[in-house]
C-alpha cells in the first residue's frame, strides 16, 4: 500500500477538515475522472493479491478506527474481516440509497466526487476478495444516470460496480432488504441473522458498507491511518459529512471532525435563522435534544448516546421556537408508520398505534390516561421487529415525550398548539448544489 500521494489541501475558509469534499472545495464543480486522477492517481491495488482479499488494507481500515457513516458506527475492519472469512466468493454492495428523508450527506458525495466513492468500492472488494460489486441507489434517482457515466469513465478496471436501482422505500435500505432485493426481488428487511456478511446475496458473503464509509477506505488505503487520525477524537476518529437542516441560514452538506460541539456545524450552516428550540440528531429515524443544552455536545456516536441520542446518520434538524415538537413528532412518526414493510406485527400495528397516540397529544384530544398508554406502547415495542425501524420511531416519540414535556403539560390542559405548527423534517432532496463545505 502507498503512502506517497500528498494528502488533498484543506479549503481555506473551512474551521475544520475538508477531506472527501475536496475537490468540491476548490473547484465548486463536480469532480470528473480527469481531476480525480490527476488528483489521487488509480486506486492503490496491487495486481497480484487481486482476488484473494487483503489482510494489510483491513490492517490498515482496522488501525484508522474507522466506524460506518451509514447510521450503526459499526467497525469497519471488523465486517471487512468477517466478509473476507466467509464461504464462497463475496459481494460488496454500497449502500448509496439515503433512504431518510432528513439526509442529504449520501446524494452530495455521490454527486460531487463519485470516483472517490468507486475508489472505496474497488478497494474493499479487493480487501475481502470480492468477484461482484454493486452500487445501490434509489429508483428514479437521478444519480443512477450520474453515477452510470462516471462509471464509464473508467472502462479499464475490473469490478467495477453495477448501479442497481432499488425501490425508493425508507426501509428498503437496510442492509438485509437489499441482500433480499438482490437475491430473490423482495425489498424488505429479514432477521437480523445471519448477517449479511456471514450469508448474504445469492447465500455469498456479502459487505454492505454505506457510500461515505468506502470513501474513507479510498483515503485511509492512500494516506494511511495516522493521517486519518490526525482529526476526530481517539475512539470516533476522522471526519464526517453532515446534514445540517431546519431552521438555519444556510442549510446543506457540510464536513466535520468527529468530536466538534455541536454548534459547529450550526455555525458552518450560517447559524440559527431563528432561535432554536431542540434539535432533532439522526434524521427523521433519530432523536431529540433541547437547546441550547446540547450546543456543547460533542458529535459522536458514544457522545451522543451518553445524552440519550444516538448520532445515526450525522444529520441535525434545528426546530425553532414557536414551532411545535409535539406535532412535528407526530407527522415523522405518521410517515414511519407508512414506510413499515408490513411484516413484523409490533411495527405494522405499533406504529400507526403510537402516531395516533401522538397526533391526539399534539391535538389537544389526548387525556393522561392516553399519555400513560402511549408510554406503555413504547416500552413494548422495542427489539420486537425484524429491523430497528420501528425502535427508531419509538425512540423519537420517547424523546419527544421528554424535550417537548412542557408543551405536553399545556396540550393536557387544554392549550393545545394550533394545528400548522408543525415543522417540515423531509428535506427538498437531490440538491448537493447546496453543500457548502
Ligand atoms: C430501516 C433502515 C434503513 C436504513 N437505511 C440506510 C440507508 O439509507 N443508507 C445506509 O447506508 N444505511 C442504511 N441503513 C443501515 C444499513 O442496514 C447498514 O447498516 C449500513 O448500510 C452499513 O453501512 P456502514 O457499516 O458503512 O455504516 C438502514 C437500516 C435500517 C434498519
Ligand atoms: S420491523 Fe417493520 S420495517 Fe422492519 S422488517 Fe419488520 S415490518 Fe419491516
């Protein structure tokens, strides 16, 4: 593996790393072949090693500490090695779908410097000895045509991805939905073993990285894992992209050391529009957080959980105030509900259950009696479907229930919030043109 390529500039008029987005940050362009090359040459992939997987590169990802961008931290190195370890020629999927509607991070990158995340692919079927490798975005996205003719760009290589359109569900894109979707056309999760990476696509091992993850493998392959620790904290090492939405002057795409307090990357987001309320970390699936208590919060995964968050995807909603949470719970937890794959009874019934409880607590229409129910629902339906979708949604509603405790006193007591106070959480999607790194 070589470390003799200079790593890429910093932008200038950034406050922190600027790693995957630095082609974005000098050029304001779309990086193309032509400039990805020139910028970091082919992927550092020995010939001769092709196909057998390469215990130095996961060496490598393992010493970088590098933790899945797609919503779980999970150690990279250590599903690199279990895929590498299984029965039969394995599969690499990257997972490209986004799939919720308050992320934006995944489209950016995908848009703005896709090599750099078909570098990561090439590299870490190389790692586990892959023979197939697939990119998977939504159906109808326009990616699919972008990230097609970047793949022409480069014919010459083997194992280049197939860009596979899955169908555009929120809970299609989890990782055992898109092993079934590939494997037998049904686009819903399974159980959770065994794992993709023990028995995935076709009975193969299978890797199913998030787009982001593999882009810092084509890094950490070129500029080895001490730079890559040279931002971020000892055990959330590196830098992320983060969705930065809601009430804030420049809503977008931004990149951030891991560890920053919170407000960074609302000040990187032009600062509050109006003065804030909570936030909302990890999408429309995450959880909530008052303002301006979390300002200091350091963005990590096990930061985040210390507050009673979770990270997941690195996406912060910032609701105003004068906005109302109970209701803006309410509607994500209403589309949550629809997105369920129908299959598991706790989160076919669960769902729609605790959204009309808090539809009715948001109303004004909910008695205490209704509150306690709601609470009961909660503690019950975690760990009880296939997938943690619906442990997502009960930890939004839970979480709601606690930041949102006074404005759910006044609806109790007959002074509900209008209807309308709800605030919008889906961003407008496909928009990288709005990323400011
Ligand atoms: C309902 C549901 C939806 C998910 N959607 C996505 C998604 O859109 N993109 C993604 O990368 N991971 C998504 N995941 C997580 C994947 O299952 C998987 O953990 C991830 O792609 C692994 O990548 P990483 O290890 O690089 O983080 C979802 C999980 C669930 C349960
Ligand atoms: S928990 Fe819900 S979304 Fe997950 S598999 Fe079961 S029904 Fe589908």
């Amino acid at each position: 593996m070589t470390h003799t390529v200079a790593p890429p500039p910093e932008h200038p008029a950034s406050a922190g790393p600027v790693r995957l987005l630095s082609g974005w940050a000098r050029t304001h362009q779309p990086t193309d072949w032509a400039a990805h090359s020139a910028t970091y040459g082919p992927p550092p992939i020995p010939r001769r090693t092709r196909g057998q997987g390469d215990e130095r590169l996961i060496g490598l990802v393992d010493q970088a500490g590098l933790r899945g961008r797609g919503g779980a931290a999970f150690p990279t190195a250590r599903k690199l090695a279990e895929v590498r370890s299984g029965r039969g020629r394995a599969v690499v999927l990257a997972n490209g779908c986004e799939g919720d509607p308050g992320s934006n991070k995944d489209h950016a990158l995908l848009t703005l410097a896709p090599h750099l995340v078909i570098d990561g692919i090439l590299l870490a079927a190389h790692a586990v000895g892959a023979g197939e490798t697939m990119l998977c975005v939504h159906r109808g996205d326009p990616l699919v045509h972008s990230l097609r003719a970047a793949i022409a760009q480069r014919p010459n290589e083997p194992l280049l991805p197939t860009v596979v359109e899955v169908p555009a569900r929120y809970v299609s894109s989890a990782d055992t939905a898109l092993v079934n979707f590939l494997t037998n056309g049904t686009a819903k999760p399974t159980q959770k073993s065994p794992r993709p990476s023990q028995r995935g696509v076709r009975g193969r091992p299978t890797l199913v990285d998030n787009v982001e993850t593999l882009a810092h493998i084509a890094l950490i392959a070129r500029y080895g894992p001490e730079w890559f620790r040279t931002c971020g904290t000892a055990t959330s090492p590196g830098s992320t992209l983060i969705t930065v939405g809601g009430a804030v002057r420049l809503p977008g795409v931004y990149e951030i050391e891991l560890g920053v307090p919170l407000g960074h990357p609302l000040r990187l987001a032009g600062g509050p529009a109006r003065p804030l309320q909570a936030v909302l970390i990890g999408g429309m699936g995450g959880r909530w957080l008052p303002m301006p208590a979390a300002h200091e919060l350091p963005l990590t995964e096990e930061d985040c959980r210390a507050a009673g968050g979770r990270m997941g995807i690195a996406a912060i909603t910032a609701l105003p105030a004068g906005a109302c949470g109970l209701h803006t719970t309410a509607r994500a937890l209403r589309y949550l509900a629809e997105e369920s794959a129908g299959q598991c009874g706790p989160c076919m019934f669960g769902l729609p259950a605790i959204a009309d409880d808090m539809t009715d607590l948001a109303t004004g229409d909910a008695a205490p009696e209704d509150l306690a129910r709601l609470r009961r629902r909660l503690g019950v339906i975690p760990g009880r479907g296939a997938c943690a979708h619906p442990d997502a949604a009960v930890s939004l509603a839970a979480t709601a229930l606690d930041v949102f405790a006074d404005d759910l006193h006044a609806h109790l007591s007959g002074d509900p919030c209008p209807p309308g106070s709800a605030f919008p959480l889906a961003l407008p999607r496909h928009r990288p043109d709005a990323s400011h790194p």
